[in-house]
C-alpha cells in the first residue's frame, strides 16, 4: 500500500511550504478587501468578492515569481502571467460559485463561506499554476 504512495523531495515540500505561506498573504489581502468593499463600503459581497479576488491574484502572482517557485516553464512572463491569470479566473468562477451557494443558498455569513471556498480554490490554484507554469 505504501508503494503507491507518492514521494516528495524536499526542494518540493519547501515549494509548498513556500506556496502556502504566500497563499495565506494573498488570502489576507481578498478577505481584507472583501470586508472592506462589502461591510464599509456597502458593495455587493460577489462585486467585492471578484475585486478582492484580483488584488489577491496580484499578490500571489508576484509572490510566486519572486520568492515561491524557482523553475518556470514559460520565458515569456507575458504568456506566463496570462496562463496565471486564467487559472485564476477559473478559480474566481469556482469563487463565486461557491460564495453565491453558501451565502444565499445555506444563509451562511459572506466571509464564513470564502474562508471555506478558499480551500478548494487553493488545492486548484496550486495544482494547475504547477503543472502548467513551474
């Protein structure tokens, strides 16, 4: 059973590491503004959601390049940034989705239901920016 087990280097169990710990900046950047925008500044919370989710992008994207991943598959960062941008915007869909469900389907509070969402959206983010990017 162990066999199949699949093993991990540890340059590749730092990259998570690193990963993660990016994650949760970029994390406190969204949920930061998805307060902001929704609770002060009386935006809808899936128009704040889709904002904040941006600026989250931004962060994780620089993140990244600088500090998380050290191979790149692309060398243009042009196309590299695109191909981040659009796993992320399937990630936002996935984000919105499940806000929308969780906050108006089980009238569960805006910022409970992203906190849940990012989870799944992080297992996606990591997976897809890994194989298709570094």
């Amino acid at each position: 059973m162990l066999a199949y087990l699949p093993t991990f280097t540890r340059a590749q169990v730092f990259e998570f590491l690193r990963y993660w710990i990016a994650s949760i900046i970029a994390f406190g950047v969204d949920i930061s503004l998805l307060w902001y925008l929704t609770s002060v500044q009386g935006w809808h919370y899936l128009a704040s959601a889709a904002a904040s989710f941006a600026c989250g992008l931004v962060t994780i994207y620089l993140l990244s390049v600088w500090w998380v991943f050290e191979h790149h598959t692309l060398v243009s960062r042009t196309r590299e940034l695109t191909v981040f941008a659009l796993i992320g915007l399937v990630g936002l869909g996935m984000n919105e989705l499940l806000l929308w469900a969780l906050t108006d389907g089980f009238d569960i509070h805006y910022l409970v239901s992203r906190v849940g969402s990012t989870f799944i959206i992080f297992f996606w983010n990591y997976i897809a920016r890994k194989k298709l990017l570094f």
